[in-house]
C-alpha cells in the first residue's frame, strides 16, 4: 500500500488565464488555461493527480523542467 505524492503546482498550470486562451481540461471539462505559456491541457486538479503519478526521471517545460 503507498500514499500518493502530494506535488506542489506553483504556477504551473497557471491558475489564470486571458478569454482567448480559455480551454476545457481534457479529463473533466474543468475550464483550465489551455494555450499560451504556463498552459496544459488539463486543470491544476487533473494536472496534480497526473504529476503525483510521475517518476522522478519525468520532466515536463514549465512543471518541473
Ligand atoms: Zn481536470
């Protein structure tokens, strides 16, 4: 049995975002910031999950690398 990592999100999705940068996470349909810099296709919620699911080899631009 092993407790899932906690991850730190910083900025990272960004937690804000302009109109036409507006997307919808690809596992909930949460609006999330899906274009531009600091962008993902998923929300900080699905982001952090899928972060926490990560080795530690996995870098990903803005996140971690
Ligand atoms: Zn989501």
């Amino acid at each position: 049995m092993t407790t899932a990592p906690t991850v730190e999100l910083k900025d990272y999705p960004a937690a804000h975002w302009n109109s036409d940068e507006a997307g919808r996470c690809a596992r909930c349909s949460e609006p999330c910031k899906k274009y531009g810099s600091m962008a993902n296709p998923l929300c900080r919620g699905c982001f952090a999950k899928t972060a926490a699911g990560w080795g530690p080899v996995v870098r990903q631009k803005g996140y971690n690398a």
